[in-house]
C-alpha cells in the first residue's frame, strides 16, 4: 500500500462521486428536459470517450518522458469545468461540449495515474493494487447516486437542479491531486526515441479487448432502456447504485483473483456477466429481472476494468508503462465511440431492444476469443 495508491483512489473516490451523481440523470437531461433523440445520447456518449481516447494515447507516452503528476492535476480540474457546462447546459450542444471537455480531463489523467499506481507496485501486487483503487473508485460511484437520488426526492424530480451539485466533488477532486508525489521512475533516455515498442503479446491482447469493446454500448442507453420499460427516474439511479455497489464490493477480490488466475479467464468472468444482463435486457420488460441483471452487471466492470489495467502493466515494462496504458485505454475509448453510434442508431424503444442483443451475443463471442489467446499464447 503506497502514499500515491491512497490518495489517488481518495482523487478517483471524489470525482467519480461527481461523475456518477451526473451520468444517471444524462438520459433524462438529454432525451426529455433538452429533447433529443437517443442517437444524439449515443453520439454525446461515443464522442466524448473518443476524445478521452485520444488525449490517453498523447499523455500516457508524454508522461513517461515528463512527469506523471502535471497531468494527473490538470486532468482532474479539467474535468470540473466540464461538469459546470453539462449542468449548466441549455442545449445538447453544450451537454456535448461539455462531456468532450470533461473527457478529455479523463483522457490526460487516466495513464499517468495508472501508471503512477504501477510505480510503485511489484507485478505480483498489481491486480490487488488495481482492485483497491477500483473499489475506491466504485465507492464513490455509489456515493453520487445516492445523493442523486436523495436530490431528485427533495427537489421534486427536477434534473438540472440536481445536476448541480455534481460540481462540489469535482472541484475537490481537484484540489486532492496537489497531495500526489511525483513518481521516481519517470524516464528520461527515452526523449530521444519516437516511437516505443510494445510487445507481440501485448498488441494482440490491446487488439483483442479492443475488438470486445466495440460491442460495449454507453452505459447510458442501458438507463435509458431502464426508462423506457416503466421505471421512474428514482427508481432508475436506485438501480444504477445497486450495480455500483456490486461493482464496488466486487473489484477488490476481482483484482486479487486476476493476480492468481490468468488474465483472460478473469476478464472472461466479467464479460460472461456482461453478455447475461445485455441478453436479458434487451429481450425482457420485466421489473423483477432487470433489478436481477443489474446487480449481476455489476461483475463487469469488477472483473474487467481494473484487471485489463493490471493485464496491460504485466505486459509492459517500467519505462513503457505510461505509454501502453495510453495505447490500451485509448484504443478502448475510441471502440466506445463506434459503439455509442451503432447502438444509439439501432436503438427503437421497442419491446425487444435489439443493440443489447447482439452487444450481449458479441460477448460471448469475446469470451470465446479471450479463453482461445489464452491457451494459444500457453503452447
């Protein structure tokens, strides 16, 4: 347990209490109080975690070469301005300006910081370390939804009076980051290479997971799917706590069965849960069921967000850690993009929701693909 590990799951903790305060009430604030149709939900979505895909490749390589801290800082405060201009929005041009300038503050932070973590980590412990900042991170995933919730029963439902208050954690957030030491391994021969290379191994696990990822459509149509089946706005960022509280209990033991298990059957777990919830979701209206699927949603970012990161740090040497997490968390990004695009124009608010079919059937798939590297990668 390092200095850096603590207080960067308190900065993850605070911002994500902003973000998810924030991102259950999106739906809502786009599709009914602004009026736009789910494609333009998908298109907010899938381009602003494109941008965040794109400053992660810059920062990661650039942080190996300069200090992780400056982007870790200015990433978490960039990341506030965005959220004042989501919650001040009175159109979904600004929402979308607003989520590309709060993603792009993701985008800066997200490899130095992961890398950061792995500084000072040894391999051995770095799917622990991984599922302590993740269940951090989680935490505070659960503590913006409860507020949310308890906002929209005092504030008589009104989302952008509530969406206010996401601006709180993030300033916070902020201010934590001046607390974070500068790592000791920042390296400074590779000023002179343009380009650093990543193993065979870890290109085709990236191009792997990258792939799987195309089919992940924004969480934010699964709330929207939540709405269009009868549930209030309550009721939905109730459901949206219940998967950030499985998530959060689950990602601690996730990440320390990713250190005793291989990588890919771990991730397999999670993206066994993801094509469960997707499946059954997109074919069933049922209330009782789609409380179940989320709670069982839950295990995939558990067992798939912090055990990618890990995956990727094995993978990787010391002075190229920066760098792959950029490649890796950026190539995820940009999948997102295409995802939020297909699936928000494929979306029909009909009985069966189609994108979450084929998303779900497309994971099995991705399980298939991850256990057939697995044992390839072991003759």
């Amino acid at each position: 347990m390092t200095r850096n590990l603590v207080i960067l799951t308190l900065v993850s903790l605070t911002q994500d209490a902003a973000s998810e305060l924030l991102y259950p009430l999106i739906p809502l604030l786009i599709t009914v109080v602004l009026g736009a149709p789910p494609i333009v939900l998908g298109l907010i979505e899938g381009a602003a975690e494109a941008a965040a895909g794109f400053t992660k490749l810059l920062s990661g390589k650039l942080s190996d070469r300069y200090g992780r801290k400056p982007f870790v800082s200015s990433g978490y405060w960039l990341a506030a301005v965005g959220k004042t201009f989501v919650v001040t929005a009175s159109s979904w041009n600004v929402v979308l300006l607003g989520r590309v300038t709060d993603r792009i503050g993701k985008g800066l932070r997200s490899s130095p910081r992961d890398a950061l973590i792995s500084d000072g980590i040894e391999k051995k412990d770095l799917g622990k370390a991984f599922g302590f900042h993740r269940a951090g991170d989680n935490l505070g995933a659960v503590i913006g939804p409860v507020f949310a919730l308890l906002g929209l029963m005092i504030f008589d439902n009104d989302v952008k009076k509530v969406a206010l208050f996401a601006i709180i954690p993030a300033l916070l957030s902020g201010f934590l980051t001046f607390f974070v030491r500068e790592s000791k391994v920042v390296v400074t021969e590779k000023i002179t290479h343009t380009k650093v290379p990543l193993s065979n191994a870890l290109k085709r696990t990236i191009a792997i997971l990258t792939l799987i990822q195309l089919l992940n459509i924004p969480d934010v149509l699964i709330l929207l799917r939540l709405s269009n089946i009868g549930f209030s706005a309550q009721h939905v960022v109730a459901l949206y706590i219940l998967y950030y509280l499985v998530a959060t209990f689950s990602a601690l033991p996730a990440g320390a069965l990713s250190d005793h298990l291989p990588p890919a059957l771990a991730y397999a777990i999670g993206l066994f849960a993801f094509a469960i919830s997707y499946i059954a979701l997109g074919f069933s209206q049922n209330h009782t069921l789609a409380i179940l699927v989320i709670a069982i949603y839950g295990l995939f970012p558990a067992f798939t967000d912090g055990v990618g990161k890990s995956w990727v740090a094995k993978l990787s040497t010391q002075n190229e850690r920066g760098y792959a997490q950029g490649v890796f968390q950026s190539a995820m990004n940009f999948a997102v993009l295409g995802a939020g695009i297909w699936g928000g124009a494929m979306w029909q608010k009909s009985a069966v929701e189609l994108p979450l079919v084929i998303a779900g059937v497309g994971a099995i798939v991705g399980v298939g693909a991850l256990l057939v590297n697995h044992f390839r990668n072991r003759l």
